[in-house]
C-alpha cells in the first residue's frame, strides 16, 4: 500500500510537472502569436492634404472610424492648455473622448477661458496660475476656447471617439502603422474649415498589410487668416 501510495504521488507529481510542462510551451506559442500579431497588425496608411492645387495643408486634423465593426476610442488622457503671452498653447489639441484638459494660466495677466461649445459649455472665472481642476471633455466635437478679456485669443480642442487620429505635419502629411483590415470613413477639419468635420469624408479600406495612400484637395473655402499682433498655429497655411 506504501509502495502503491508512494508510486501514486511520484506520478501525480510527475504529472502536475509535465502538465506545467505543456502550460509554458502553450505560454510560449501564445506569447509567439501575439508577437506575431502585433508585429503584422494591419497596413501602414499614409494621408496627404492639399489646399489651392498642389499646397501641403498642415495642421489638419484626421479621423478614422471603422465602419461595420464596433468602435475602440482611444484611451482618454490629461491634456493641458497653457496660457502664454496672451495667446493659448498649443492652440488646437486633439484629445479621445473622456480625456481632462487643465488650464493654467503662466501669464502676469489675468485670463477668464469659456467655451460655448455645445460639446463642452464651461467657463473659469478671472484667475492666474493654476486654481481651478482640469475640465473633462466627455462628448465628442469641436470645443472653441476664447478669453472674456483678450478677444484675439483662440483655441479649439477636438474631442474625438475615432479609432484612429492625427494631424498632418508641415509637408501635410500624416501616417499611421497598424491599421487592421476593413472599411473606414476618414473625417477632416481644419481650424480653418467652417464646419466641424468637413463636409466632404472619404471611405478608404485597409486589406492585410497593404499601405494605404489616400489624398485629400481642399479647393477653397478656407477662412482667411485672423490679421493682428498674435498669431495662431494656422495663420501660415
Ligand atoms: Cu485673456
């Protein structure tokens, strides 16, 4: 019966150890798999945006919402919004829906930051530094800032849902790696496009590892630059 019984744990524990065994080697082919997979997630897909003929547009804000398939907004994030000599900075943030944005103001004069934004409706009354807790954006849209005293200051912060966005660079382009297969519609604005998103998308589809190139003309309708002392990031467009 000793003998038995001794037998009997040996091959349990024998077991238990080769069934350890076979739990690392699954481990190990699952952690492969998931290399692999984040290693060939989807394609590359490159946006370029043109204004007036053949002019890079930077500064345009992109948006991909994959169509058919349930959406993954980014995670949210704590965003700030400084106050610099009277102007704000940066003066177009792109945030994921339920993200904060904090507003300190670095300057010696006061500032009263509102927004009558339906997306976001708030206002921080007169201060300096930094007394008031970050707002939290937790509808999508465009939010447009101003100060109650300095009416040349500007800003917009686009609180987005999209599974994918970004802004193009100075030669107006904007790339992204990773995008998985399927349809998506691509969403534009511009700080200055008059609607929030341009009327005008475009449905591109993502197949495998593919790269995508996709080019975007904006003929007209741009507003015309704000003149004055104080510029914005997208007088120079
Ligand atoms: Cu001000």
């Amino acid at each position: 019966m000793m003998a038995n019984g001794r037998i009997a744990t040996c091959d349990a524990a024998e077991a238990r150890r080769a069934s350890a065994l076979v739990a690392t080697i699954l481990v190990a082919a699952a952690g492969m798999l998931a290399t692999r997979a984040a290693v060939a997630a989807g394609a590359a897909v490159t946006v370029t945006v043109t204004q007036g003929g053949d002019k890079p547009l930077a500064g345009t804000v992109l948006m991909l919402h994959p169509l058919g398939a349930p959406q993954h907004p980014q995670a949210p994030v704590r965003a700030t919004m400084d106050q610099v000599n009277r102007m704000f900075v940066p003066d177009v943030l792109v945030i994921p829906v339920g993200s904060t944005v904090s507003f300190p103001n670095t300057d010696k004069v006061r500032h009263q930051v509102y927004s009558f934004s339906p997306a976001h409706r708030f206002q921080l009354p007169l201060y300096s530094g930094k007394p008031y807790p970050p707002q939290h954006f937790d509808r999508a849209g465009l939010v447009t800032l101003g100060c109650n005293i300095h009416d040349w200051m500007l800003a917009y912060i686009v609180v987005t849902d999209a599974e994918f966005f970004g802004s193009t660079d100075g030669s107006g382009k904007w790339s992204i790696k990773d995008v998985p297969s399927g349809r998506y519609r691509m969403e534009w604005w511009h700080p200055r496009l008059r609607e929030f998103p341009a009327s005008d998308s475009r449905e591109i589809e993502v197949s495998g590892t593919e790269p995508v190139e996709v080019r975007v003309a904006i003929d007209g309708g741009l507003r015309p630059p704000a003149m004055g002392m104080h510029p914005h990031s997208w007088d120079a467009y």
